[in-house]
C-alpha cells in the first residue's frame, strides 16, 4: 500500500477542514436568509426570486438571486432587481457584500420612485452588536430620482452613497424623545434635475445627516404612522446642506437643520432653521415646486440678508415660514 507523505496529509485535512467550514459557513447563511425572509412575511411583505445559485468556490461564498422582487399590500416599497449577489468570505462570516444590477424601487405608495443599473452594498455586524449598512454607486453615473417630494423633473446623479447604523441595544434617550434606531447620512454630487438641456439644474452637492428615533415604521400605514408619533418617535435632521449651480454668483446655497414628525392626523409636524445663500432663487424653487400644493409668496423674507437664520414651522396642516403662514399641506394619508 502506498503511504503518502505527511505534508499531503496535511494539506488533505486542511482542504477537508475548509471544505466543511465553508459548507457550515453557507449552510447558516442560506438559514439566516430563510429567517429574514419569514420575518419579513410576518410584517406583510412578500419576496420572491426566479433562481438561486451558490458559487465563489474556493475562495469565496457567493449566493446568487436572480428576477428579484419585493412587494407588500400597503405600497410601502415596491422593488424589483435583475440580480442580487451576496458575497462573504469563511473567516468573515457577518460581513456580506451585495452587488444589486438592474434595481428599480417605488417607496411610500410610489410618492418616491427611483432606479439604479447598480448598487454596491456593505452589511457589517461588529462584535459590539451594531450593524452597519453601506450602499454606494460606485460613480456609475446612471442613478436616476423618477418622483419624490417637491421634484418636477427626473434627477440624475454621477454618484451617491447612503451610510445607516443600528444600535446592538436602544439605550435611554437624554432628552425628551425616544432613543435612536437609527444614524443615517446621505450624500450625492454631480446631480442634474431635468433632461440635461436648458433650462435644467445642476446639484453641485447634497448632503444630509440625521437619526430616526421611536419604534421603527415597518409599514407605511396611518395607524402605524400615528403610533410612532405618539411613541415620541420623529427623524432629526441634523444637517441639510445642499449646493445648486456651477461655480459663480448664480450658485445657491441651502443649510437646514430641525426635527419631523406628525401628528394625530397624519399632517407634518416640525420645526426647522434654515440659513440661504442666493434667497431669490431658493423662493422661486418654493413657489415652483411641488411640496406644498397650496402655497404662497416668499416675497417678506427675499429682502433679507444673505445667510439670515429664517425659522420654518409646520403644525396642524400649515407652514409658517419666518412667522408668516405660506403653505398649507395635505394630510400622509386621506
């Protein structure tokens, strides 16, 4: 009998080894993914995919889905993605890369639709219990914003990144609302709002940084909406900074920070500060836009100095700008 030498023997064990702790590997991957996805069905939700490959073999785990969607009766999120390819190492086991081709998302009863020929996504657990969620387009340049609140046209965007982290526990809040949920910043640069020929807009910079506090909305229902409110939960906005314009006397600036919630009707409830670089323009974009579809002048607060702090209320279905009732605001849900 033919003895083999005891570095073949050694490397024979540690391919069986690695064979198993990959399969052990992917095998708790397949049944956290099953969890997901019933924990998701209990809250309504409905995902479905056409197919599902394993690959990667040797030096990765790749799980590949493809003709994804998820939807759910309530219109909370309506997506659908050619392909989703969720990507881990063996000795990374609770950090996954997604890499999402083909995506197209409704959000909110489809008052937000955008889509995205690709989205490269990072879900990190730490050992401290946070997750962190990162999703960039890699400056694809082919992200397009079709709807959403106060947008007239399309948006289109070279790059952008959405950062997310969730607390292991929900510690005791210091001040008089609930603890956070959720840490999330956005950023987007390269921007344009209009089919690319005059007149269009250029979004030179946008940047937003915030928390979501109260029980998390898993559904976009008006009793759930109400409850969260009640349950003091609302998103503060710390940072809104936003530059249009190619670099001049034209370009304006916008910085806003503040909190937002609503109340037991379902109208928009907060309070903002906003200082403005270029005030002509941003009132033009005011009484443009959508946002508002009963809305006034902004004519008292145009003669202002520039950068002047200007105080935004929104309570019981109007907004009062600078103490000056300006818009009125339908009701979340009719």
């Amino acid at each position: 009998m033919k003895r083999f030498s005891p570095i073949i023997l050694i490397i024979l064990a540690m391919a069986i080894i690695y064979t198993g702790v990959r399969s052990t590997v992917i095998t708790n991957a397949e049944r956290s993914l099953r969890t997901a996805v019933r924990s998701l069905e209990d809250q309504g939700y409905t995902f479905r995919f056409d197919k599902l490959e394993q690959g990667g073999f040797p030096y990765r785990i790749a799980l590949t889905f493809t003709d994804v969607s998820l939807t759910d009766t309530s219109n909370t999120i309506e997506g659908t993605a050619d392909e989703i390819v969720l990507i881990s190492h063996i000795w990374t086991p609770n950090h996954w890369l997604l890499n999402v081709k083909g995506l197209s998302l409704d959000l909110l009863d489809r008052g937000i639709s955008l889509s995205d020929d690709f989205v490269a996504i990072s879900h990190k657990v730490y050992d401290d219990g946070r997750t962190v969620i990162v999703a960039d387009s890699q400056e694809a340049g082919d992200f397009i914003l079709k709807r959403a609140p106060g947008l007239t046209q399309s948006m289109t965007a070279e790059n952008w990144v959405f950062s997310t982290v969730l607390p292991a526990k929900r510690q005791a809040s210091d001040n008089l609302y609930e603890a956070t949920i959720a840490d999330f910043r956005l950023q987007v640069a390269g921007g344009e709002i209009g089919d690319g020929k005059a007149p269009h807009e250029y979004i030179a910079g946008l940047e937003i940084t915030g928390s979501l506090t109260g029980e998390g909305l898993t559904r976009w229902q008006e009793k759930q909406a109400v409850q969260w409110s009640s349950n003091g939960g609302l998103i503060d906005v710390k940072t809104f900074n936003i530059l249009v314009g190619r670099k001049g006397p034209n370009q304006a600036a916008l910085g806003t920070s503040g909190t937002l919630s609503v109340d037991a009707q379902t109208n928009l409830l907060g309070t903002f500060s906003v200082k403005a670089q270029n005030m002509s323009y941003w009132s033009k974009i005011f009484e443009s836009s959508n946002l508002f579809p009963r809305r006034g002048s902004l004519a008292h607060i145009q003669s202002l100095p520039e950068k002047t702090e200007i105080g935004i209320m929104m309570q019981g279905g109007a907004v009062l700008i600078a103490n000056r009732q300006v818009a009125l605001t339908d009701r979340l849900f009719d």
